[in-house]
C-alpha cells in the first residue's frame, strides 16, 4: 500500500511538473516567435514601437530564465545534489548588492521596495551561500510582485534584523495575503493555492517557495510565513549566526 501511494504521488508530481512548466514556457515562446518574426520581416517600423517590442523581448527572456533557473535548482535539491558554497558575508553588502536586482522586479508589478537594515545587523558576518541567499529573497519578492500588485501602499518591505541566534529576512506585502485554506500548501511543490495551473494571470510554475523553503534549510535555516502580522503576506527567512561569533 505505501509504494502503491508513493507510486501515485511520484506520477502525479511528474504530471504537475509537466503542465506547469510546458505552460510557463508556452507563453513567453509565444511571444518571442511573434515579436521577433515581426521585427525581422520589417512589420514594425516606428522606433517607439521597435523600442516597446524589444522591452517586452527582455522581460519575456529575464521570466524564461526564472524559470529554469528555479526549475534546475529545485531538482539539484530534491536529488540531493545542491551543495551550498559558503563563505564570510557582511550583510550589509549582501543587501547593496541584492537590492537592485529586486527593485527591478518590483518595478515590473508597479510597486516600490523599502528596505529596513538596523545599525547592528549591517556589520555582522554570516558564513552562508550568497548566491542562494539571494535567490531566497528574489523568489518571495517575486510572489509578492505577482500577488500583492495594485495594493496601496505599493511597496514590499524587506527587513533585516538580528539576535544572539541569527539574522532574520523579513519580506512584507500589502496585497491580499494567503488565505487560512491555503498556508499548509504554499511551500508544497507545484501547488499553486487558488491559481488553475493554466491561469495567465498569474505567471509561475508553483516552486518558488517550494525552492525557497529548501535552501533555507540547506543553509541550516529556515523559512516561514508569518500571520497576524497585519494585512498582507509577510515571510520571515531566518539564517544562523556561525558557532563561535558574536
């Protein structure tokens, strides 16, 4: 009875993939086939309009390579062959260096980013894989610039703070928030709450937090949604301290 289950559940992970990735990948191939034949074939001539097709072209292959990105992350994980590089990070600089990054996938969604970094978290060290620290927090700031668009205020709020254990990420929106139905399925792979898999309206393949909530754990941390935090989805990434700092 159990590998008849476990049988089941592999077949139906494996088919979840399938769809949800062949229809991410459906629609920015669409785009970029039509777009670029249209450029190529001189249909569109008015610069302004060259310049709009072209901007779009960008956007389509920056969500493209989102999705492989976190595609082949999660299966490196889920395998067991995701080995993180370690090393000394001051977080204020790990902070210079991923704001920008996601500011401009903010930006995408219309919606502003307000960093909080106390004095005291700013010059601390963590011995942690930048890399995967950063494709932590894009992946929350990316779920809240698809669900938290249009929300007033429109900014998503990423705060940094520390204790005598470690740091903790705090990534806050103003949208709508996840429903009580749904906060035991987020962090499920391929599951995407409320949306159908072959909704365009909001795009993505269900792994973000998935990956996320993964290499937390791989760095030997963890990530966690937070409620009663008032109005909005708020994430909390808590990374430790390395043995013998203070």
């Amino acid at each position: 009875g159990y590998t008849l289950r476990a049988a089941i559940g592999y077949g139906d992970r494996r088919a979840r993939f399938a769809s949800a990735v062949t229809h991410e990948l459906r629609t920015p191939l669409t785009t970029f086939r039509m777009y670029s034949e249209m450029l190529a074939d001189g249909v569109v001539t008015d610069p302004l309009a060259q310049r709009e097709y072209l901007t779009t072209l960008q956007r389509e292959s920056d969500r493209l390579a989102r999705v492989v990105e976190n595609v082949l992350a999660w299966s490196r994980l889920e395998e067991g062959r995701f080995t993180a590089r370690r090393s000394d990070v001051v977080v204020a600089g790990l902070v210079e260096r991923l704001v920008p990054t996601l500011e401009r996938r903010l930006l995408e969604a219309e919606l502003a980013l307000v960093v909080r970094l106390d004095d005291t978290s700013a010059g601390l060290t963590l011995a942690t894989d930048e890399d995967a620290v950063g494709q932590i927090l894009f992946n929350l700031v990316d779920n809240a610039a698809k669900y938290a668009r249009g929300s007033t205020p429109a900014e998503v709020e990423l705060g940094v703070a520390s204790d005598a254990e470690g740091v903790t990420w705090t990534v806050r929106d103003h949208g709508p928030g996840v429903p009580p139905a749904l906060r035991e399925r987020i962090f499920a792979p391929f599951d995407r709450g409320a949306v159908a898999v072959s909704s365009n309206e909001v795009p993505g393949v269900g792994l973000g937090l998935s990956l996320a909530r993964g290499l937390a754990r791989d760095l030997g941390g963890e990530l966690s949604l937070v409620l009663g935090e008032g109005p909005g989805a708020c994430f909390v990434l808590r990374l430790p301290r390395p043995s013998g700092r203070a």
